[in-house]
C-alpha cells in the first residue's frame, strides 16, 4: 500500500467527520462538538492557517483516498490528541500508529514533551493500545446530564448578570454551531459552552456542583429549552443532585516523550 501522511486536504474534511461519526455511538456523539452542524466549516478555518495553527489535522492517504486522520491541538505545553480516526477496512494495517508516530514527531519538532489525550471508558480496546504505546492514565472525568430548573423563584428584574463578548460569540455559533459563554454574576464567573440547541456545556472544578443555582437562572433566562451536560471528576456527583443521569465516562492519558525515534504498528 502506497501510504502517506499530510495535511488535511480541504476537500476531504467532510469525510473525515464522517469517519469520526461512525466511530462513536450517537448519544455520545451528540454531546460533542462534533455533531454541531459547522464543524465541518470549522476545521476548515482551521486549515487555512495550516502550520501556523493551533489545531493541526493530519490525513493518512493510500493514494489520494483518505483513509484516517488525527486531530492535534497544540497547547501552551503539551500536544492533545482531539481526534485518531481510521477507516474499518484499514484498521489491521498499523494506520493508527503511524499517526500517533507522526503526532509525537510533530511534538518532537515544536519542543513539546507532553502529549494528552482523552478516550471513553467503554472503549477498552483503544484504551489498552494507548497503555501498550506508553500512555498512562491521569484522571477520569464523568459526564452528566440534567433539564435546567430553577434555582429559587425570582422575578426577571432581579435576575442580574452579565454576558463578556456576547456578539462575538453569537457570530460563531450562528456560523459553526457551538460557541462559549463568559456569564458573570454577583456569585461567581462561569465559562458556559454552547452545543447547537441541545445542550449548556459545564466543566465543574472539584465540589464546584450542588444542584441549580444562579447560574442555571441565567441559563434558563438565555434559552431554557437546552439541557445541561456537566463534566466533572467526581464520580458520587448524584449524590448532591438526584436529577444528574450519568451519560459517559472518559479517561485522560498522558505521556512524556523521549529523545528517541517513535515507531508504532
């Protein structure tokens, strides 16, 4: 097989979101960015910058068929791996490692001794090979799922927060369907993700969650139809709020690299 690996050629990042479709069951898919209809759009963007950019996608061709890809972003310190795709007709033909290989060259080249990634618990199979290929396990983060309700009954005029940058992020979730929120209240500054028109998106610091609050309030003032999916490490979340379903578990891995070739089947 005629096998090669560069960027992602525009043309092919529709293909490459349908691989990374099929490989995740569509509960979980739909709880990620990727499922937000602009993605595509947004990869794309991503590209126009091309070494330049903080997200790097690397496509392995067999001729001019794309048949996998991984998605890197480069962090101040470290070098995540968003996404390692590979088609199901070329999954026994060491395709994987060869862009992880590709991946730790690439760190290698920018000073970066830290790769990370995140894998779902329920995928054992590609947990193992990321254990076989150095990884280590760090930390475990459980994704949970609620409908927004109110915290304390309140008229709308006491409701007071206030939104950094909002017209910045409604332009890029009118044009890739996810976007971020700086909500600030009297309580607290909140980081809230937007994913289409399903769901709130909340990373939770440590005990950072008791069940609805001011922020929900104003979460529910913006548009109470979503949900919330809150990400969290504590894994007895229910225990303080009943109303969490567990949706998901996933697990994030790192490895320090050496000064030394890299090469995975």
């Amino acid at each position: 097989m005629n096998l090669r690996f560069s960027p992602l050629q525009e043309d092919d990042i529709h293909l490459a979101c349908r691989l990374l479709q099929s490989n995740l069951p569509e509960s979980v898919y739909n709880q990620t960015i990727f499922a937000c209809g602009g993605y595509p759009e947004y990869l794309k963007a991503a590209c126009k910058c091309g070494s330049h950019s903080a997200t790097l996608l690397i496509g392995a061709y067999s001729e001019d068929l794309l048949i996998g890809f991984a998605e890197w972003r480069r962090m101040e310190q470290m070098l995540v791996l968003n996404n390692l795709n590979v088609d199901a007709a070329y999954r026994k033909d060491g395709i994987g490692g060869k862009l992880m290989a590709y991946g730790e060259t690439l760190a290698q080249k920018d000073g970066i001794s830290k790769l990370a990634l995140d894998v779902f618990s329920w995928n054992e199979q590609a947990h193992a090979w990321y254990l076989r290929l150095g990884f280590a396990e760090e930390g475990r983060t459980y994704w949970y799922v609620r409908d927004l309700a109110p915290a304390i009954d309140r008229d709308r005029e006491a409701l007071a927060y206030i939104i950094d940058d909002y017209p910045m992020a409604e332009a890029h979730h009118q044009k890739y369907g996810f976007s971020s929120l700086k909500i600030r209240t009297k309580e607290e500054t909140s980081v809230v993700g937007r994913l289409g028109e399903q769901y709130y998106r909340i990373q939770l610091q440590s005990g950072g969650w008791s069940g609805c609050n001011l922020l929900t309030d104003v979460l529910m003032d913006l548009d109470r139809e979503k949900r919330l999916l809150l990400l969290s490490s504590d894994a007895y979340l229910r225990e303080r709020d009943p109303e969490l379903i567990l949706s998901t578990e996933s697990i994030r891995m790192i490895k320090i690299l050496e000064n030394q070739e890299v090469l995975y089947e």
